[in-house]
C-alpha cells in the first residue's frame, strides 16, 4: 500500500524530486515558526491588549458609578468615545440572560487564528472589572460586541477590532509567505539549471546509443554533473575508436584474402583434372564467407545517420527481391521518416527479406509506425524456426542442420547483421510465431 500511495503521490522526475526536497525542510520550518509565533507572541500581545480594553471599560463603569446621574454617565460615555474609541450604550432593567440583544452563543473561536479571543477578554474581565459579561466576536461583524451587567441594567459596548488585534500578526504571515516563495523560486531555478544539464547528458548518451552523432554535446552544471558528462565524453570516443578499429581490421584482412582468391580461381579455370570441380567449389564458399566478412564490417562502419523513410527504404528491398522471383506482398503504413544510416538500414532488410524468399513460397511486408517505434514484420509460410533456436541463429555463423538448407543458407552472417544494424540505431530484432505458419520477423526502430 505504501508503495502504491508513493507511486501515485510522490514526484516522479528529478525536478520533483529536488523541488520535494527542497520544500520539506521549508514547510517543516515555517510550521515550527508559526506554531512558536502563535503560541508566545500573539497569545502574548492579545492577553495584553485585552487586558488594556477590561481596563477602560473599567474605568468608564468606575466613573458611571462615581457619577450616576443621567448627565453624568452622557459626559462618561462622550469621554471613552473620544479618548478609547469605545461606544457605550446603556439597556436600563435588561438581564443578561434574557436580554434580546444576546444573538451568539458565548465563546465563539475566533476563525482566523485558532485562539479563543472571548476566553482572554473573559479573563481580563474578571480581573479588571469583575462583573457577569457576553462577548459576541464573530468574525463577521466588524465591530466586537461587549456586554456587561450592572446593577441597573446591561451595559453594551461597541468596541473596534483593532484594539484587540496586532498588525504585527499580519505583517508577520506576509513575510513568511514571501520569503518561503522568494526561497523556493531561487532553489527552483537552480535546481532546474541542474536538471537541465543531467536531461542532456540523457539525451545524449540515447543518441549515441541509437547511432546517432552527438556534436554539439557541452560539459555543464555542476561539478558531479560535468564530471559524468566526461565520463560519458571519453567513453563515446574509446568505443568509436575500438568499433572504428575492428571494422578496418575486418576489412583489410577480408580485402587482402580476394587476391590470392582471384589467383586461385583463374589457376583453377586453367586447370583440367580430377577434383577440380570440387576445389572450385570451396574457393567460391571462401569466396562468399569473405563477401560476407566485408557486409559484416561495412555494417558497423562510419556511416553517419540522416533523416530518411523507412517505407522508401522497405519498398526498394522488396523491389529487388521481386527482381529475384520473390512472391512478396507489402503494405507501408503512416509516416515513416527517422534518422537512419540508409546503406546499412538497406542491408539489414535485405537480409530480412531475402531470408523470407529463400525458404518460403509467400512473404508479406508490413511497416508501421507502432507508439514511438517504427515497426517493420516480415511473415513467410516457409519452415520457421524452433523457439528454442531463435536466440541461436543471431550468432555469427551459426545455421540449423535440417530446418535450412546448407547449401543455400550462406555462411550464417545475415541475420547477425541484420540484428547489429537494428541494435547500432537502437532497435531490436525479435523472432516469432507468423500468422501465415511460418517465421515473423519484427524489427522495431525508436523514433
């Protein structure tokens, strides 16, 4: 379950993942200060700013009591609305408890901060005038409403919210708000500068592994970033380096075995005698393994990959297949344009096809874009191969007795480098079950 919550919830790239832990730590820290803050200081301020508004309350009923007369309690009343911003209203007779002006139950939370602001004012009430008082500070009123009972009747009070209230309080969530948002944008652009660079050390450690040039590939970001971005660097120009040496070796020694091939055929042709048929023979089988030595090596050459189509590339194999006596049905679906190194994508499907018309009467060829993947199926009717085979005949020169004919199957190179070329553009080559009862072949190419 917890599993399943992550896989949902959390962050899946880097980005999220910084931003994540980023943030934490941030969230953690204004929640901590805003806890300390609200449980010292506002509590703080607010018991004493109560205490100051029980205070003038206590001192108008103090001069009320003083002064009882009509005239008297007017001037008390003009001076505390003057000097206190208080407004006093006198209801003779009223009772608290059955008075009508009693429209809220007492107590009310105060909604904005979490603290109670009746329980302070009760408790400086008791303190400074003790007498039975109804506090209505319901966060909709713009005034708070005190009423406090006196021996002749209940006395109202309108008293600002200001008065109970600290700017401080306001000031200090702008602040906290602002700078947790100034912090978080910083360490966001930062942290996608970084992103940036790892995204294109991806990019291009994809490319190459596709077969695609990676020029313009630059060493960025932090230290840890650059230093793999070398790693990566050097790594690509020691394996172009070895592919680039073995395929010049593989080369030179095929080219440098065709002249004393060349010779030994022409000395052959001259010849008449028992067992020259047969010496003939093994020098033109000597002379196919060489040929295919050479489409071996020219499959992992320095070909540079270009945009090219891949239907054109299908339906020109097909065409020389055709040209061979081959029965073969194509169908080339959707757009089909990627990079490829057209001379070696065009021996690839040669092999593919050629396979196909070898050892069957009817081939199909469909390609198709397939998701984010260009797809190229070769089904036959012919024999198939034996699931337990199909991971065997990619290895060079390896052919199965029985199920291929011998004579007829080449050297048993075809389908290794058809698979090299697909794996050098970052593709695949599989082998499966064919609706036509014979062989499918699937090659898939990444856009």
């Amino acid at each position: 379950m917890g599993r399943r919550w992550a896989r949902y919830f959390l962050p899946r790239g880097l980005m999220g993942r910084s931003l994540l832990i980023l943030v934490t730590p941030l969230l953690l820290v204004q929640l901590v200060s805003a806890y300390v803050f609200f449980g010292t200081h506002w509590d703080l301020v607010t018991r004493r700013m109560s205490s100051n508004l029980a205070g003038d309350i206590g001192t108008v009923i103090e001069l009320m009591r003083q002064n009882p007369t009509p005239a008297g309690r007017e001037q008390a009343f003009a001076l505390a609305a003057q000097e206190m911003e208080l407004t006093f209203t006198l209801h003779p007779g009223d009772i608290l408890e059955r008075t009508g002006m009693l429209g809220a139950a007492p107590k009310i939370a105060n909604a904005v901060m979490g603290y109670s602001l009746e329980d302070n004012l009760t408790n400086a009430f008791n303190e400074r005038v003790g007498r039975p008082v109804f506090i209505d500070a319901r966060p909709e009123e713009r005034d708070i409403k005190i009423l406090v009972q006196l021996p002749d009747g209940v006395l109202e009070v309108r008293a600002s919210r200001k008065r109970l209230y600290s700017f401080t309080t306001t000031i200090f969530v702008m602040w906290m708000v602002g700078t947790s948002l100034l912090l978080f944008g910083i360490a966001g652009a930062f942290t996608r500068n970084q992103v940036r660079a790892v995204k294109r050390l991806a990019v291009a450690a994809d490319s190459f592994g596709k077969g695609r040039p990676v020029p313009d590939f630059k060493l960025e970001g932090a230290a840890e970033v650059r230093q793999a971005g070398a790693a990566f660097a050097l790594m690509r120009d020691r394996m172009k380096s070895q592919i680039d040496q073995r395929t010049e070796m593989l080369a030179g020694v095929s080219h440098d075995l065709r002249t004393p091939l060349t010779r030994m055929k022409l000395q052959l042709a001259m010849m008449r005698g028992e067992g020259i048929p047969d010496l003939s023979d093994d020098v033109a089988d000597m002379e196919r393994m060489i040929e295919g030595y050479l489409a071996f090596a020219r499959g992992e050459g320095t070909e540079a990959s270009r945009p090219a189509d891949l239907a054109a590339l299908v339906e020109d194999a097909v065409a020389r297949a055709r040209r061979d006596g081959g029965r073969i049905e194509v169908v080339c679906e959707g757009d089909l344009g990627l990079p490829l190194k057209a001379q070696a994508m065009s021996r690839c499907l040669a092999n593919l096809i050629g396979n196909a018309v070898r050892y069957a009467t009817s081939v199909k060829v469909t390609a198709r874009r397939r998701g984010d993947a260009a797809e190229v199926i070769v089904d036959d009717d012919g024999p198939g191969i034996p699931a337990d085979y199909r991971e065997l005949v990619f290895k060079p020169f390896y052919r199965i007795e029985g199920s291929r004919n011998p004579k007829t199957g080449g050297v048993g190179l075809g389908l290794t480098i058809a698979r090299d070329v697909a794996r050098a553009h970052g593709g695949d080559i599989v082998l499966e079950d064919s609706p036509m009862k014979g062989l499918r072949v699937r090659l898939m190419l990444p856009l």
